[in-house]
C-alpha cells in the first residue's frame, strides 16, 4: 500500500501532524519540509478530517491499511442501500453486488496510493442517498451536511466537485410526480 505518494508525501504529513499532536500544540505548520507548509492550507493532510485521526493513535504501517479498509467498507455499506433506494424492488444480492462491484472495483481500488481521494470517494454514494431524500419526504437538514463536510474535510476537492455534479444530475433525471418533488429537490440542493 505504501507506493507513490504515500511515502513521499502522506508519510511525512501525518509524522509533522503527529508530532505536533503527541507535544501538545495544534498541528498548524510543518517546518521540515523545504520552506515549511501550512498543514491547514493542504487539504491532503487531512488535519480536521475524524477518520483520519487513527493516524494519531496507531503506527503508519498499521493506521493506513485500516484508513484504506474502512473507506472501502463505507462505501460498500452505502453503493448497497443507494441501489435499494434506487431500485426499491433489489433483492438482497442485487444490493450486495452493488457495494461489492463500487468497493471492489478497479476506480476506487486505484485510488488506495491516493488517501485523500479515497476517503472522499467513499462519501459519494452516502452523500447521493441523501439526496434521494428520506422516505417520509423530509429533507435531511442535519445528515446531508454532516456527510458533505465530512467529503470536504477528506481533502479531494475534485470529488466534492464530481459529487455534487452527480447530486444535480440525479435531482434533475428523477422522476417527478408533482410540484410537491420540485420543491423537495431544491431543498436537498440547499441542505
């Protein structure tokens, strides 16, 4: 797993951030490299993203496996209940197959060498439940923000971007019933 950019790049971010961390100070700059960068100002270091903080507590050749895991299992988890909302008639391995082809397949396995792109590649399918809007027809005011700044804080920008293009599609493509679903739809935009 430790190929390309993870040596080179990931390895010395997260050992700057621990550092800064396990003495006690906020893990805002990393003087050792070059002329120093501003931890806040790379996104690729994923400073404020939660699942990252694993990377805090266990050592790097056991933290990134589990990191890279865990994202695949999340995204599994919900490519399989984003194709029962999509398809309400999926049998159980119609779902099954959808989070294992997402989690297994070859796009989001390229992106283990690139931690901050898999980590937000694995909200895509959550954040595109959301936006399929709970069943009662209330919007998810709280729970499509919280998994939207949890992309943002992955450090991808571009996924964020390809999602929420995703998120336009999939409002703009579905069915429509009455005014009632338009207005839903430009709720979900707005949450």
């Amino acid at each position: 797993l430790f190929a390309r950019d993870i040596g080179m790049v990931w390895a010395p971010q997260i050992e700057a951030v621990v550092q800064q961390v396990g003495a006690g100070a906020m893990p805002f700059f990393d003087a050792r490299r070059a002329f120093g960068q501003p931890l806040f100002a790379d996104p690729r270091a994923e400073v404020l993203y939660p699942p990252a903080w694993i990377h805090w507590i266990l050592p790097m050749e056991t933290s990134y496996p589990l990191f890279c895991a865990a994202h695949l299992i999340v995204g599994a988890l919900c490519a399989a209940r984003l194709a029962r909302r999509v398809v309400p008639g999926a049998t159980l391995p119609a779902q099954a197959s959808a989070g294992l082809i997402f989690a297994a397949g070859g796009p989001l396995l390229s992106l283990v060498s690139h931690w901050h792109h898999l980590a937000a590649a694995a909200w895509m399918p959550w954040i595109l439940e959301g936006v399929e809007g709970r069943e009662d027809g209330k919007t998810p005011w709280i729970s499509l923000p919280i998994l939207v700044a949890l992309q943002a804080l992955a450090g991808s920008p571009d996924y964020a971007f390809l999602t929420f293009v995703l998120c336009l599609l999939r409002l703009a493509t579905r069915p429509r019933e009455d005014n009632r679903s338009r207005a839903q739809a430009g709720r979900l935009v707005a949450a």
